[in-house]
C-alpha cells in the first residue's frame, strides 16, 4: 500500500534532501578543484590529438583571454565534476524523496537505482569522449585552409563539459522511463504509442546538441537515444506481463 505525506512534510523532506545533496555536491567540487591540474590533461587530449594542421601551433595548449578565464574555467570544471563524484548521493536523496509515495517493495529499488544512474551517466561521458575528437575536427575545418583555429580555455572546455553532460542525460534515459514503469506511472502501451513523437523530439533534440551538420555526427548522438527508447518498451512489456501474472496468481 502506497503512503501518503501532509504538503508540509513533503516541503520539509525536500528541504533536507536538498541540503544533504548540496552538501555532496560542494565537496565533490572542492575534489574536482584540487585534482584539475591532473584532470586538464585528459580534457585536451582530444584536443592535443588533432592534426597540427588544424591547431594553431604545434604544441597543444589552450589560451586565456582574461584574467580571470583560468580561474573561471578551473571552477566551471570542478562543479562538473563535483556532479559525478557526487553523483550517487545526488540520485540517492532524489529516490529517498520519491520512496515516501512508493510501496515496500517499491522502495527496494534504490540502490539499484543509484549504482545504474551512476553506471550509465558514466557510460554517457565516456561515449562522449570518443565523439568530441571528430566533432571538433568537423568544426575546427569548416572555415578552409586560411582560417587557423586558436582555442580559448573557456571555449573549449565549455564545448566539451556541455558535451559531456549531454550524454550523460541522454545515458539516463532507460532508467528514468523503467523507474517510471516500475512505479506504475507509464506501461508499454504509452510508450509504443508515443514512439512516433518520441522519434521527432530525440531527432530534434540530437540536433541540437549535436555540433557538427553532418548526418554520421547526427546519427551518433540520435542513435543511442533511439536504442535506449527501444529497450525501455521492451523492458516495460516484460515488467507488465509479469504484473500480469502476478494479478492472476492472487485472484
């Protein structure tokens, strides 16, 4: 049987989730702050791993423009980063904020809730990764031989961490429509139904992100979203005939 919680208690319980993923989030960032110099290396290595045709100079480096754009760019790397290493508190308290509705056995769900969400935004990053080097070779060439690219810190890394965490979102698809089946708020019949819409908004969405105006780079950011839709209704066909089942076994 489902529980229920007064608005104050839901405020409350918000508030105290709030706070402790907060919490998570700011040492996380503060590890990220220390551990950039290390990180940095690996963030231009798609960079570094360009023809010297294309870069501006033959060492690889980034410029800053500003006086503060180091400082800048090491923060705005430390929060994305403070997010993944917080990552399993993060999805914690946002499943403990939901289990008050849920039942039980419901409720038995969250670790493998926080270790999937973890996995997969994981898996999102390191897809990424391989897509940025191409992308960039695909944008740093379009202006033709007489336009020499000189990257600042600022520009590159916020095309690569909106790059990342992009994927990582994308990555969570599977779990956030089997969390919501599991819950009984959709069933495969929904998402059957709305895969046409959900074509066209991953298609647009996909567009989006993507950098590039090819079709191949289109296809690598739009074919996961689409193979992940695709197991969601598979996996929610398979949780429905077995609630199926089970209704008859109690009746």
């Amino acid at each position: 049987m489902r529980g229920f919680m007064p608005l104050i208690d839901h405020l409350r319980e918000l508030r105290h989730r709030a706070t402790l993923a907060v919490a998570a989030l700011v040492l996380g960032t503060i590890v990220g702050y220390v551990l950039f110099p290390r990180i940095l290396v690996y963030l231009i290595a798609p960079y570094c791993d360009l023809p010297s045709t294309i870069r501006a100079t033959q060492e690889c480096g980034l410029i800053a423009l500003r006086p503060l754009e180091p400082f800048s760019v090491r923060i705005r790397t430390a929060l994305v980063v403070g997010l993944f290493v917080s990552g399993p508190v993060l999805f914690l308290q946002i499943w403990r904020f939901i289990t008050p509705g849920l039942t039980r056995k419901e409720k038995q769900f969250a670790l493998p809730f926080v270790l999937i969400s973890q996995a997969l935004f994981g898996a999102g990053v390191a897809f990424a990764y391989l897509i940025i080097p191409r992308a960039l070779a695909i944008l740093l060439s379009l202006g033709g031989p007489l336009v020499t690219p000189m990257l600042s810190a600022t520009e590159y890394l916020s095309f690569f961490l909106a790059m990342s965490l992009a994927f990582g979102v994308i990555f969570e698809i599977p779990l956030i429509l089997i969390s919501l089946t599991v819950v009984g708020v959709l069933n495969a019949t929904q998402l059957r139904s709305a895969r046409p819409y959900a074509v066209v908004v991953m298609t647009i969405s996909a567009a989006i992100i993507t950098p590039t105006t090819d079709a191949v780079t289109l296809l690598f950011v739009a074919g996961p979203m689409w193979f992940f839709y695709e197991f969601s209704v598979i996996v929610a066909r398979l949780i429905g005939r077995r609630r199926a089942r089970a209704n008859r076994t109690a009746m």
